[in-house]
C-alpha cells in the first residue's frame, strides 16, 4: 500500500464510519516502533506504523485508522479527545475502533540482564547484594563497621 491508496483509504473511512470528512493527510511513518499510529494536534496529520499493516494486515490497519480518527474528529469539534475522556470512548464504540492495537512482533521487548555484584563484611560476615559497584575502601559494614570484600567466586 502506497501513500497515495493510504490517503484514499482513509477519506473513505472517515466518510463512512464519521459522516465527516477527513482533509489533512495520513501518511506512514517507518520511525514509529511500539504504537500503530498518532494524531498529531498541530498539523491535524496521521501518522501510522507500516509494520502493523504488513504484520497485522488491512483489517487492523482499519482499526488503527478509525482509532486515529476519533482523535482527530473530536479534537476539531472541541470535544474530549484524550484516551481517558468519556467522548473518546464512547465514539470508540460506536464506530468499532479499538482502544489499542495488536502489539508488534518485530518489536523485541528485551528484559536487560542486570550484572549484580556481591559483598561481604571480613568482621561479622554479613553478605550484601548490589546493582551497582563501589569502592570498598569507602564504605563498611553497617552492623559492625568492618571492612567489606568483594566477593570474586559470584561476579
């Protein structure tokens, strides 16, 4: 789908489901990563995620459209047209949107793998557990104020 079927696609939707017409433009936007599309206030544009159309196909495109437009429609007539307002929703479900997309599967949500580094007190043998390493000659044990080592065997 180019931009010009994308467009074309979208004055349609807006005929249809809104009885309104829709006159700024809809264009993809390759950059966006974890939402389908945005409604941006200043320019009254749409932008959409080309990844959900590849991966979702054309019926999700839809949605993200008919979502996009409820933005746009309630925001030109002065009405609520944030996610929490009750217009929004309640246009939402007259017109069949969805409240959010289908998460993409290209979009690698990726759990950091924190290095934890561990200590313990050469005085009373207390361990200690951190995310973050220190220097051990400026800190002590806070129950018997002994010197503290790393430990080498862990990390």
């Amino acid at each position: 789908m180019n931009q010009e079927q994308l467009q074309q696609l979208t004055e349609q939707i807006s005929q249809q489901f809104f009885k309104k017409p829709f006159r700024h433009k809809a264009v993809f936007n390759d950059r966006l990563k974890t939402t389908g599309g945005r409604y941006l206030l200043h320019t009254h544009h749409i932008e959409l995620n080309r990844r959900s159309f590849v991966e979702h196909g054309k019926d999700e495109l839809i949605g993200i459209i008919k979502h996009e437009l409820c933005h746009y429609h309630l925001h030109l007539e002065g009405k609520g047209y944030q996610h929490r307002d009750r217009d929004f929703r309640e246009l939402l479900q007259q017109v069949g949107a969805p409240r959010f997309c289908t998460p993409l599967k290209t979009v690698q949500h990726r759990k950091k793998t924190v290095k934890l580094h561990y200590y313990i007190c050469t005085g009373c043998g207390k361990h200690y557990t951190r995310k973050r390493r220190f220097d051990t000659s400026r800190y002590v044990c806070g129950i018997c104020r002994g010197k503290l080592k790393k430990e080498e065997g862990k990390a």
